[in-house]
C-alpha cells in the first residue's frame, strides 16, 4: 500500500489525484513520517507554492469550511505566529483583521494570515504541523494539515513520498 502511494506521488500524477484520494494518501505517508521528514516537506511546501500560493490554498479551503475547522486554521497559523516569536494581537492589528476569535475569522482573513504565516514564520508553521504529525500523528494538528487546501496538501504528499523513498 504504501509503494503505490509513494508511486502515485512521485510519478508525476500527483496533479491528477482526486482530492479523496490525495488526503487519504497524505494520512498513509504521515502514518509511517518521522516528525522531521514531516516538518521538512511542509517547510518545502510552503516554499514551493510560495506565500501568495499558500494563501490562496488557505482561502480556498476555508471557503468550504464551517466555523469550527475555519478556527483551528486559524489557531494553528496564530500559534505559528506565537511560536514563531511574534504576538498574534499585533499580526491581526498589522492585517486589519478586526476579530481575536479564530472561528469568526473570514476566509479572506485566514488567506491573508496564510500568507503572513508562510512569510514571516514558515518554519514555525512547518515546525508544529510536522511534529505534530508522522508516526502515527492523528491529533488536531495533523488534522489542520488537510485544512490547509489541496495544493498544499498536495505539495506535503510530494516532499513526503520523495523522503520516504
């Protein structure tokens, strides 16, 4: 099962997958990852589509999401913020984002703090989704993973099958 994921990622195809397919491979890859290699392909995601990319990918999956998953997007990229060394508080403010509550967050709003996350503190976003992720992973960050938009998590499928080759 898990040649033919790798394959299916590294073959070229990956543009092709349909997304149930592809999140269900990205849980299969993260099943056998070890945070590092977690963390790495998420880092080089984030480079891959770049900050405007990730932001898109965001925006567009937060689109189709309810209150709920709209805010754990949020809180994770707020906590990336944080752990990253800046104050989320200042980060709304700078983006004119009028509200602290992840869950009221607009999709426009969660695109723009995409975008600010995958400039400013990318390896702390990478950081805390990978090592919340690989071996097992199954927790809320790993499940903040697939929130994060098909090309992103089409990206992190890609970096991790080549690791795991």
């Amino acid at each position: 099962m898990l040649d033919s994921v790798v394959k299916q990622f590294t073959g070229g195809g990956a543009d092709t997958i349909a997304n149930s397919e592809l999140h269900s491979g990205l849980d299969t890859l993260l099943g056998q990852a070890q945070p590092a290699h977690a963390s790495g392909a998420i880092g080089d995601a984030l480079k891959a589509l770049g900050a405007d990319g990730f932001a898109q990918s965001v925006q567009s999956s937060a689109q189709q999401q309810g209150p709920n998953e709209r805010g754990q997007i949020g809180s994770t990229l707020l906590h990336a913020v944080e752990q990253g060394g800046g104050s989320s508080g200042d980060v709304l403010s700078h983006l004119g984002i009028g509200t602290q509550n992840p869950g009221a967050m607009s999709q426009g709003d969660l695109g723009a703090l995409a975008g600010y996350v995958a400039e400013h503190h990318g390896g702390a976003l990478a950081n805390l989704l990978g090592g919340a992720t690989g071996s097992g992973g199954g927790n809320a960050e790993s499940a903040v993973l697939h929130l994060l938009g098909s090309p992103m998590v089409r990206q992190v499928g890609m970096g991790l099958a080549k690791r795991l080759l």
